[in-house]
C-alpha cells in the first residue's frame, strides 16, 4: 500500500484519478456484462419475440381485400350502404373486373374466406359465382348489375357489398372485437349474432377453470411441500421423485392415462364399481367435461406449484415454530400466525406459475375435455389449424397474451422472477 | 469432469451421425395421409414396391386431416414440404379452386387400365375434379356394440337419434359433413331435399336442433381411431367412423361390434399434388402416381381394408384378405347387401358450403 | 435417525381401536363389492382385533404372527378371488400383522418428540396419510401405464385377462414394434439428435448469458430477464405459429442463399425453435445457482494471475454445475416432450417421437405409445438418479468450499 501524502483527488496505481478509473472499471463491466448477454439476447429477440410480434400483427392487418378487390373498394367508398339502396352499375362493372383478375389467379376463394369470417355464406357465393364470372367478358356482358344478380342472387343483396365496404380497410379493429363477440358493422360496433357469440364464454371458462385448477394445486400441493421440506434429506429426496417423475412423463402420455383413468369403462369407475360404490349403470361421468379437464390438468401441473413451494418453506426455520408453542400458541395459531405467512411467497410463485401455464393449455382439453371443458386457447388452435382464421387466432392470443404479461408483471412484483427454483 | 465429458463426447458423434444421416436422406417424398389401418393398407400396396422399385425413401405424414389448413399456411409461408397428399374429393375440390393443388391431365399423367382402357375412363365420373385422382370408394357409417344395444339391435339411421330405445352415448365426428344430412334426414325431410334444405340459413338451424337433441349424450371424435377405440372400450354403444376402421376392429380384433349400414354415406379418397413443386419433386410425385393408382395396386390395397377400388378395372381383381384369408366382397361398402340404402354425398355442395356451415357447427358446438 | 422417545408396551383397547378401525375400513369394501357393506366392515374389525389378541395374549412371537398374518389372509384372498384377491389379501395381511405389533410396541411414538399429546401424534400420522393419498394420485396414472403397455390386445383397456393375471393377456409386441417399426426408430432417433442439439445451444448461450445478467449494474436488466423468460410464458400454440412464418422465411433463405441441403435446413429450424423453448429453464435455474455464488472466489483466483477463462472454466464452472446441469436437463426434456412447435416449424423427415406419440394417440390404436412411454420412464428415473448423484457430490464440494 502507498501512502497518500499528497491532497488532490486519490489516484489509482497508475496515476489517474481513482474516480475516473473506477467509472471505466465499471463502464467495463457493464460492456462485459452486455457482450455475454447479447447473443442470446439477440437470438430470442431474432427468432422468438419478432415472429410472435409478425404473428400478432394479424390480428389487426386486413389488406386482402383491398389487394384481391381494388377497383371495387375505390369505388364502393362513395356508396352509402345505409341508405338500403344497390350500389350502381359502376361498383358492379368494377367488380367484375376484379374478379376477372382474382380468378385467374385462384385469389377469389380465398377473399371469400375472409369475408366468410365475418358473414356466413360469403365463401360459398365467391365460390360458386366464380365458376359463372370466369366466362364473363368485361367488353360485351354488361351491364353487369343484371348479370352478377342473374348468377347469384345475394348479388342483389344490400347486405353482401354492405359487408365488403365494411371489410375493405387495410388495418381493421375487426379481430379484436369479434374476440370479443362484437363484429364490425356499416353502422359501427355491434354485438356479435347470437349464433357465433362464444368467446366470452369461453374466456370466463378459461379464467375459472385456471382458478379452480390453481386452487386444486395449492390444496394438494401444501402438505406435499412441506412433508418435503421437513423430512430429512434423504427420504425427502426419494420422495421428491414420486413428485419429479410425473412431471418428466410425456405430457401426452399422461393425458392417455387419464383417459385410461376416467373413462365410463375406465380405472377409476371399474374399481368404484367393483367395491360397489357406485351402481354399473349409474357410472360417474368424469371424462368429456370441465371435471376430466379439471383433474386431468391438476395432475399435470401439480408439479409446478410443489417445487416453488419446496424451495420457499425449506428456507423457513422450523425452530420459529418451536418458539411460538414455546411461548404457548396452539398447533393452529403457530402454524397460521407463523408458518404460513412465510410461505406466502411460495404459494404465490406456485399460482401465478400454475395460472399462467394452464390458461395456454391446449392439447390436455382438447383429449379429455369433451365440448364442455375447453378452454380459450382450444379456439384459437382450431382457428389455426382447421379454420385459418388467423386474424381471430392472432387476436384472441393478443388478449391472452396481455393477460400472462399482467400476471408475469405481479410475479415479477411478488417474488421477482430470479427467484424461481425448478427442483 | 468426467460426466460432462462423456455428455459432450456423445452429443459430437450424435451431431456428426445426424448430419451426415441427413445428407443420404436427399433422395425421399413425403406422403400425406389419414393415419392407422388406412395407412398401413397404403403402405403394403403402394409404398413398399414403389420403394423397392424406385429406391424412393417415403416418409409418412398422418396429417390429411388438417391437409386444407396446412397446405394453406404452407402455401403462404413458401415452403411446402408435402409431395403427394391423400385428401377426400371434397377437400381435393376446394383445394383445386384455391390453386393449392396441381391440375392433373388423367389420360397422359395416369396409367392406363389393365384391359387397356384410357384412365379417363377407367376412373369414370370418379374424376369429380381436374386436380384429384380417386384411389378408392369408402363410406362413413355406423358401428354398434352387439352386447350393448339389448335385443333388437339398430337397424335405421334415425336410431342413432332415438336415445329412449337406445340410450348410452354415441360418439359422431366433430364436424358438420354427415352428421347434418344424418340430422335431416330422421327429421323428416326427403332424401334428395336434403343438400337444397342444408343450403338455406334455416335448414342448417333444422339439422343442428336436430342434433341438439342428442347432444348430451355424443361424445366428438376428430381422428379415425376415436370411434374404433371407444366402441371398444364400450364407452360409446353406437358411433359413426369410416367403414374400413370397423372392419378392422371387427373381423381383425374381434371385438363384439356389427354395422348399421343404413344410410351410409359414399364418399371418395385420393391423391392430391400441391401446386408449387420443384421440377425435380414434381416429377417423383407423377411417377408415385403412375405407379400407385395403376389397376393392380387399387386391387392390391382392397386386400388390407375394405374399401372399394376407384377404377373399374380394379374390381374383378379384388380378393380375400391378405392376412385373414376371408373374402372381401362382403365386407366392401358397394356390395349389394350393405348399400340398400345409401346416401348420395355432394361433394360440389360441400366444397362450396364447408367454411359457412364449418363456421356455424363449431359454434353451435362450443354453446 | 434416532429414537427420540423410549417406547413402551400400550394397552390392548388401543390396539383393538386402531386395527379394529382399519379392519373395519378395508373390509367395508370387500363386504360392498360381495353385497352387504355393513357385514363386511364388522368382520373384518372382528378378524384383526381377533387376530391381535391372539398374537398379543396367546402367541408371544412377532415373526410367526406376521408371518401367519400374511400367508393366512393371502391364502384366503386367492380362495375367495384367485391371484388378484391373493395380492389384495397379502397386502392386506402383511399391513394388519406389521400394524398390530406397531402400535402394541408403542413403535408409533419412537420417532415422535415425548412432549407431543396424543392429538398431536394422530394429527402427525393422519397428515402422513393425506400426503401419501397425494403422492398416490401423483403416481398413478404413471402406474397404470405401465402394465397396459403389455396389453396383447391393440387398445388402451384392462382386458378380463389381464385382470385375472393371465399370461394370455400379456405381450411384449407393443415393445417389439417399437423397435422393429421404422416410424417408431426414426422419430426416435430424430428426437435423440435434436433435443441434445437444442439443449447445448441453450446451455451454452443461457449459462453465458445468465452469468451476465447476475452481475451487479447491468442496464435494464429487468426488461432482459423478461425478453429471455418470455418463450415460456407466450401460449404454446401462438409461439408455434409465429415460428412456422418465420422459420418457413428463414429455411428458404437457407436453402436458396446458402445452398444448404433441404433435410439440413429442417434439423436446423427445429433445433433452433426448440433452443429458443428450452432457454428460461437455462437461465431460471443458473441464475437461481449464482445467487448463492460467493464472488470472492472470482476475485481470489483473478488476484492469483488467471485470467477470466480459466477462473471461469476452474473456479465457477465447477461450483455452478449443478445448476448448469438442472437446466440442461430441463431444456433437454422440454425439447424432448414438446410436440407442438414441431408439428408447425418440422416436416415429416424431422418427425420426434411426441409427434409420433400423438399421431399415434390420435390415427392409430396402438399401446405402442404406452410401452414408448414405459422406456421413457426408465430413462427419466435414470435421469433423476444421476441428478440426486450429482447434487450429493456437489454438497460434498460446497463442504469443501471456503465459505
């Protein structure tokens, strides 16, 4: 160590201001910091958060019509649909155009498509009307207002060019409220046809069904953690793989399991029946409904409540509790004024965690859920991979997403998400 | 150290051997098709010569029944990675309206029957669409469990909605083709009104109050195997699913199950190619064609599943069972036995209709 | 562990209590299942406070007693219902012999601090059986699983032969066609290239990253942290669908710009989408490791003239490998088990054995997946062990450790 004799700012070994070399020290650090994070940072932000914002992006982006229709949209912006009167011969003539084009190049079913979403019919009528326009000729068939109702007579339908002015804007708020059972209309937001009105529905299912499931979690995940976290190591760590080995096992084998379990003719009845519990012709319906779902994903989840309630109580001392009858509290009043307060933070790591996980589940409901107990994000999987609605996909995820990211936001706030050990 | 060693040692020669286990795979098409005993028939008749002939290594895909929806995004996305698809006629209709799938030219692009005929007209009307090229006839009908049906077993369509002679739950599948006319038909309107009724708003709101009426009491099925599967267990008394499926569980498992033929519905199965191919694939895919939908294979597939040929020529060849040894023709959904009464499926109206009454069906099913 | 209360002999009511209750209880089941509930309960409560007070008054001798316990009442459950009442019956002896000698001794109280009341120790044991009712319903399905795999029948039901133990029942061909099936073999083989590939990819960059974020004054960190956890939390299904547009872009560019082989590119996506799914494990469970990481020992090594990569494949490496390896693990069974982005960003050369699982759970009836699902099980058990091993050793270490 030198001595300091000098006044002035202190210096560093090599002489410049001890200030000025410890801000480098640190900028650094910081640079070193960065340059280890930055390739996975931008690989994630590369090939995962910029697909899920393309994806997103749907749900709002609506060009198809103005690409595959675009004399008609300029056109049919003047036509006033609430008057209740056809638009004139020009919109039909620039449709037909249109489709002339959209023809030929196989684009017209697909416009149909989209149209579909929002009024059933539509896609069956391009379909239809298309074989018929093809043979049309823009130079000799007009006029085609006569033609076009000759061909179908939804053409003649104030309705049909009602739902095509409404569904020509490029970037369309049209998702999102049908995600919300409203629809676009002429006349501006309207409720959604009783028919198609299913989503909300669906999102309070979901919402309860994740509530009950993460209930289920915490009742039967408590006493398994802390049996856990007060055993001696050795037995706990043997029990903890009875808790680790479901968790390892195929997701979709454990869901065929629990068809196997719950089904009329299935485990769980046979034996009920067997022991005479319940009558043969009496047997408990537990499959093909919100109970299946409900066991089914409780079983499936479980773990991920367990192991951040492990990690939590065995930080929490046991002679706390000692001391607490030691001064003459009950086995109830220490275990509530006491113990249980401390492993808050785990039971609510376990639920945000169970929560945001079963709110995305998908496949589990879909095999074991039956028409009653599927969730939100059954729908917006059969509208990616049956329907191809992915603007509705897009913006019903886009709600769910928003949803995960405010419960992320209270885990963050709750127990920081460095604080998660898994096992 | 010396676990992650090892651990590091093995992942190298796991990379090395995936790499270089990729780089001979160069020469292979994949097949798109239904899954189960279907695929299994395919494979004995068609895939395993064609692969001793050509040297082609197939690789199965058990996805038709998301064809539409996949070859749509593929399409989109740029990149189809399917070569030749097996999709129903009504699905192969709209796919050839969207030009998702290539236009197919059967006289110069097919083989020639046995007997010499031109494929056009081997095929016959079978050809409903300029991009499908049938490969067999099936029907979706119903199966029952002989135990569990008491002792006058089901023998009219309507009995599938009558659940006090029949109650138990029955399993149909999770879309609208068949269980609409199905619906219609047991509630009183004629069999060739059917598709002019289902094309109006209010016949689709018939069909599906009909259906409503049994709703509790249906278990859905998406995937061939549903139905097979729960008969088996007893879940289901009663189930629709493809007449091949129940001949498997039938005469191959032995499982107590008969058919109710009534009103089964025919429908065709075939190959698609998607539009869009690399010359070089396009050309792999037409020769698998060629050589699969030649007389001799049609037959030779009749010999795994009781599904009838497409092309005339095929019939007079059909036999016993490969491995069971029983005669086929009985079993086949065209025999005259099993078709007293059959339903004549509009495919035209079912490329057309799809998406609108898609759209109702799943909602109404999600109430 | 050590007794902690000296144990004496307990009155017989108290034993007639308790097995006479768990007599009651098991026989209340057989008694409903041969037609009159009540009966039963009564006669099984009679047979094991019978029992006890023959072995405690009469017989004196622990062994033979259990011994005769367990072989009488097996015997009688093979007389009444063949090989499956035989199990029944032995388990049911074996638990009411060891039972009655249990609380006779006064063995129960042994483990038990003395002060507890008898409230208290009923509590304790009566605890016991709820966690093991939860660990029971944890397990089960696993369970059942197992013996179904070698149904001789194509579909996932018990048959009566199986029931009655029967080896007619019973096959292995579910196992033969998975290994003889070339399906089955490829997407086996597909899946043991691409989860190792994904899991060192996510390794390497999350440990790396990991060690980053947990320095003190890196900027934004909280914001990192969520863009690095956020495959985890974004829905399955959206995530597979955004990376199917961009991973179609993606190996087109590949194929046509670079020039590389078709099948390369398709290993290539996927293993980078499921890189991408396996990561928050990485960086959650490293991160977690570093918390408790003494930074001292960085700076001892840096004082004593190593450089940076030396300290940290010497110094941190070794003690933070635990974590390491907790992590790999679970990016290596995400990638494993994880069957919805590959069905979107995979073609069908790339097919994993999940995605021939659910192809075979939805196309085909086949136990097949069931005796997949079997070895499986095998393998994470043999995971899990190697897992508990090195968690011994590492604590061996941390002994060692200067702290």
């Amino acid at each position: 160590m030198s001595e300091t004799t000098h006044t002035g700012p202190v210096l560093a070994a090599d002489g410049t201001p001890l200030k000025k070399s410890l801000a480098r020290a640190l900028r650094v650090e910081k640079m070193r910091a960065l340059l280890m994070i930055a390739p996975l940072l931008l690989f994630v932000m590369f090939s995962f958060i910029w697909p899920i914002g393309e994806m997103l992006f749907r749900s709002v982006d609506n060009r198809e019509v103005g690409e595959v229709l675009p004399k008609t949209v300029a056109v049919l912006k003047d036509w006033d649909g609430t008057s209740g009167e056809l638009p004139d011969e020009t919109v039909y003539q620039a449709f037909t155009a249109d489709m002339l084009v959209a023809i030929d190049a196989k684009q017209h079913t697909k416009l149909g498509r989209r149209l579909n979403f929002e009024k059933t019919g539509i896609s069956s009528l391009f379909r239809k009307s298309g074989r018929k326009i093809k043979k049309l000729d823009l130079e000799t068939d007009g006029p085609f207002k006569e033609a076009l109702i000759k061909i179908d007579k939804k053409w003649g339908d104030v309705e049909t060019w009602k739902a095509i002015q409404t569904h020509s804007v490029n970037y369309t708020n049209g998702y999102y409220l049908n995600a919300i059972d409203m629809q676009r209309t002429p006349e501006g937001v309207a409720v959604q046809s009783e028919s198609k009105r299913i989503m909300m529905t669906l999102f309070k299912r979901t919402l309860w069904m994740s509530l009950v499931i993460t209930g289920m979690c915490v009742l039967l995940g408590y006493p398994v953690a802390w049996i856990l976290a007060n055993l001696p190591a050795r037995s706990a760590n043997l029990l903890m793989i009875l808790v680790l080995l479901p968790f390892w096992t195929s997701l979709l084998v454990r869901t065929s399991a629990w068809k196997v379990m719950l089904q009329q003719q299935g485990v769980i009845n046979e034996v009920l029946v067997w022991l005479g519990l319940v009558a043969t012709d009496d047997r408990l319906v537990i499959i093909n409904n919100a109970t299946g779902t409900v066991i089914a994903m409780t079983h499936i989840l479980l773990p991920f409540m367990i192991l951040p309630m492990y990690s939590v109580m065995q930080t929490i001392q046991p002679t706390y509790l000692r001391a607490a009858k030691s001064l003459g509290a009950t086995n109830w009043t220490a275990f509530w004024r006491v113990y249980f307060p401390q492993s808050i933070p785990g039971i609510g790591a376990g639920s945000i965690l169970v929560f945001i996980l079963s709110i995305g589940y998908y496949i589990t409901p879909e095999i074991v859920g039956g028409a009653k107990g599927v969730f939100i994000s059954n729908r917006i999987a059969y509208h990616i991979s049956i329907s191809g609605n992915w603007g509705l996909a897009a913006a019903l995820g886009a709600i769910l997403l928003a949803a995960v990211l405010v419960l992320y936001w209270a885990y963050d706030k709750i127990v920081g998400i460095d604080n998660v050990k898994l096992g | 150290m010396k676990f992650t060693k090892t651990l590091m040692a093995t992942t190298a020669l796991t990379m090395v051997a995936g790499v270089s286990g990729a780089a001979d795979m160069a020469d292979e098409m994949t097949i798109v098709s239904w899954g189960g005993a279907y695929s299994k028939s395919q494979l004995k008749a068609y895939h395993e010569p064609y692969a001793e002939k050509s040297g082609v290594n197939i690789i199965n895909d058990d996805s038709s029944a998301e064809a539409v929806a996949k070859l749509r995004a593929m399409n989109e996305a740029g990149n189809v990675t399917w070569d030749v698809v097996d999709v129903v006629a009504a699905d192969a209709m709209r796919l050839c309206d969207e030009g998702l799938a290539m236009e197919i030219d059967a006289d110069t692009q097919l083989a020639d029957g046995d007997n010499g005929m031109k494929a056009s007209e081997d095929f016959g009307e079978l050809l409903v669409s300029d991009c499908f090229i049938p490969q067999i006839v099936y029907s979706t009908t119903f199966g029952y469990r002989t135990d569990l049906v008491g002792d006058t077993p089901p023998s009219k369509i309507c009995d599938v909605f009558d659940l006090e002679a029949y109650p138990g739950k029955r399993s149909l599948e999770k879309r609208p083709i068949n269980n609409m006319e199905w619906a219609l038909l047991c509630d009183g309107v004629a069999k060739e009104d059917v598709y002019e009724v289902l094309a109006t708003p209010e016949g689709q709101d018939k069909a599906l109050a009909k259906l409503d009426t049994i709703k509790d009491s249906v278990v859905w099925w998406s995937a061939g195997a549903d139905t097979p599967q729960l008969l088996a267990d007893g879940e289901v008394i009663m189930g629709s699913t493809y007449n091949g499926r129940l001949f498997s569980v039938i005469e191959e498992q032995k499982q107590p199950v008969a058919m109710l033929w009534d009103a089964q519905v025919f429908d065709l199965d075939g190959w698609i190619i998607p539009a869009g191919l690399s010359d070089e694939r396009k050309a792999r895919a037409l020769d698998y064609i060629m050589f699969a939908t030649d007389t001799q294979r049609l037959a030779d597939q009749a010999k795994y599943i009781a599904y009838g040929p497409a092309r005339k020529s095929s019939a007079p060849l059909v036999s016993k069972h490969a491995d069971l040894g029983i005669d086929m023709a009985p079993h086949m959904p065209t025999d005259p036995d099993n078709a007293k009464n059959t339903f004549l499926y509009n495919y035209e109206f079912w490329a057309d209709y799809r998406d609108d009454i898609d759209a109702k069906f799943q909602a109404w099913l999600a109430k | 562990m050590a007794a902690l209360t000296p144990i004496s002999r307990k009155p017989f009511w108290l034993v007639a209590l308790v097995v006479g209750l768990f007599g009651a209880f098991i026989g209340l089941f057989v008694g409903t299942a041969n037609g009159s509930g009540p009966i039963g309960a009564i006669c099984g409560a009679a047979l094991l406070v019978g029992l006890a007070f023959l072995y405690i008054n009469v017989l004196k001798d622990e062994r033979a007693g259990r011994g005769i316990t367990f072989a009488g009442l097996g015997i009688a459950g093979f007389a009444g219902a063949g090989i499956p009442g035989a199990v029944l019956g032995a388990i049911f002896g074996a638990v009411g012999g060891w039972m009655i000698y249990w609380i006779y001794e006064g063995r129960y109280r042994s483990y038990l601090p003395p002060y507890l009341t008898a409230g208290q120790v009923l509590w304790h044991y009566a605890f016991r059986v709820i966690c093991g009712a939860i660990f029971i319903f944890l397990i089960t399905p696993i369970l059942v699983v197992m013996p179904l795999s070698f149904n001789a029948e194509n579909f996932f039901t018990f048959t009566p032969e199986m029931l009655r133990f029967d080896p007619e029942g019973y096959s292995l061909k579910h196992y033969r066609d998975f290994f003889s099936n070339n399906e089955w073999q490829r997407s086996f083989k597909n899946s043991l290239i691409i989860a190792p590939i994904a899991t060192v990819i996510s390794v390497s960059l999350g440990t790396m990253a990991a060690i980053g974020l947990s320095q003190s004054h890196v900027p934004a960190r909280r914001a990192i942290m969520a863009i690095l956890i956020s495959p985890m939390i974004v829905p399955l299904i959206i995530s597979a669908t955004g990376m199917f547009f961009f991973y179609s872009q993606f190996g087109n560019w590949m194929e046509s710009t670079l020039g590389l082989d078709k099948n390369l590119v398709g290993y290539i996506k996927v293993i980078l989408a499921h890189a991408v799914l396996g990561i928050p494990f990485v960086i959650i469970t490293v991160t977690a490791t570093l918390v408790g990481f003494d930074r001292s020992l960085t700076r001892a090594a840096a004082n004593m003239g190593a450089d940076p990569i030396t300290t940290f494949f010497r110094v941190q490496m070794p003690l933070i490998l635990p974590g390491v390896i907790s992590g790999g693990l679970f990016a290596f069974i995400t990638s494993f088990d994880e069957v919805v982005v590959v069905l979107f960003v995979g073609s069908a050369s790339q097919k994993t054995l999940p995605w021939q699982m659910f192809t075979g759970l939805r196309e085909q009836i086949s136990p097949t997946i069931l005796a997949v699902a079997t070895i499986l099980v095998f393998i994470s058990i043999c995971l899990l062990t190697t897992l508990e091993m090195l968690r011994r050793r590492s604590e061996r270490l941390r002994g060692m450790s200067p702290s």
